[in-house]
C-alpha cells in the first residue's frame, strides 16, 4: 500500500505545474481581448464628435448668413426722428408740386370749358360785368385744383415711402401728442410776445424741436415778467 500511495502523492505533485502552464495562457488570451475591446470603444466614441463637429461647423454659417439678414432688415426698415423730419419734408415739396401742377391744370380745363360752352345763362344771374364773372369762374376752378393738389401730392408720397407708412403715422401721432403737450397758450400772446410757432410747422429736425421747446419756455417766462 506504501508504494501505492507514494505513486499518487507524486501524481499530484506533477498536477500543480500543469495549472501553472495553464494560467498564462488564459492571461494571455484576456491581454488580447481586452485591447480589442478598448480599441472598438475608442474608435466608436471618437467618430460621433467629429460628426457632430462637422455638422455644427457647416450648419454654423447659414444660421449666422440667416440671423444676418433676419438683424439688418429690422435695421433698414427702422425710422428714426430725423429721418422722419426729413420725410414729412418732403411730403410738403410734392404737396407744393402737386397743388402747382393741379391748379394750373384747372385753370386751363375751366378756361378751355369755358370758351367751349354757352354760359350766357350763367353770367346774367350775377350783377357783374361778364368778362369779371367768367375771370372769376376760371380762377375758382384753378383754387379747386389748388386744394385738390395736396392730396394727390399725398397719395404719391405714400406710394413711393409705402414701407415708412405706418411708422410715420405712429410718430406722427406722437408728435402732434408733444406738441399738443409743450406748446404755449396762446391767449397769453401780445404784439411784444408772440406765440413761438405754435403748431410746430417749421420744426424740420430733432434740433429744431429742441429749438422749439426752448422757445415754448422764454414765451412762458416773458409772459411771467409781464404778468408780474
């Protein structure tokens, strides 16, 4: 029985150095498959960013082409005061041109009338000489184009400022508010202190209108010392 059990006590004195072969080749196969792993997750993590980057870089400048132009629109089609002034301006040379070229232009139509129909009818009802009745009607056919010409002139301002309209009628409400607000009373007003321009017709510019107010306070103050 000694030799017996001496043989297994040697069986397994050999068996220990077997599991040690076996052990590295386990460690090696887990060296191997874990960079593998780890690669795989790298490359896999790296390559959203760059998408990402890229996307947001080329996306980038057509928001920014698109916020520019959304930004300089409100800009352009912004009115200020002064631009203001300078419309309303103009808005008194076409009413000027209009009303010119209207009353001319009725004058001659009510000549032309005139000449061309029998208005005998007509100048005998008025105890006047006839050449002063016909010279009348004419001029009042010219004083109707005259007040008609404003209006014209107006509708083609707004034509050709059409994209100011409406800011100019807001700021129009605004400044006749302020001038209504600031300006003097005029039964205050005598021939030594008159009223400072009292519906604020030559105001042309931000600086007139301070003008004007500056005005609007010396008639209060001379009004003041001749009170006094």
């Amino acid at each position: 029985m000694q030799p017996g059990l001496l043989t297994t006590s040697t069986y397994h004195t050999t068996a220990p150095p077997l599991q040690a072969q076996d052990r590295p080749s386990t460690a090696s196969r887990r060296r191997v498959s874990l960079p593998k792993r780890h690669v795989s997750f790298k490359t896999s993590g790296l390559t959203t960013p760059t998408t990402r980057s890229n996307s947001s870089i080329s996306s980038s400048p057509s928001a920014e082409a698109s916020a520019g132009t959304t930004s300089s629109q409100p800009q352009q089609d912004l009115l200020d005061w002064n631009t203001f002034f300078k419309l309303r301006k103009t808005r008194r040379w076409y009413q000027l041109g209009s009303s010119i070229g209207t009353s001319l232009n009725g004058f001659i139509l009510g000549a032309e009338v005139l000449t061309r129909t029998d208005m005998e009818k007509v100048v005998s009802q008025i105890p006047l000489d006839p050449f002063i009745t016909l010279g009348m009607i004419t001029f009042a056919c010219g004083g109707m184009g005259w007040l008609a010409g404003p209006i014209l002139g107006t509708a083609v301002f707004n034509w050709r400022n059409r994209k100011f309209r409406t800011q100019m009628d807001l700021k129009e409400k605004e400044f006749y508010r302020r001038i209504k607000e600031y300006r003097v009373d005029p039964s205050a007003s005598s021939m030594a202190n008159p009223v400072p321009d009292y519906y604020g017709e030559k105001i042309s510019s931000v600086a007139g209108y301070r003008r004007w107010l500056k005005d609007q306070r010396a008639f209060n103050k001379k009004r003041q010392t001749y009170v006094k």
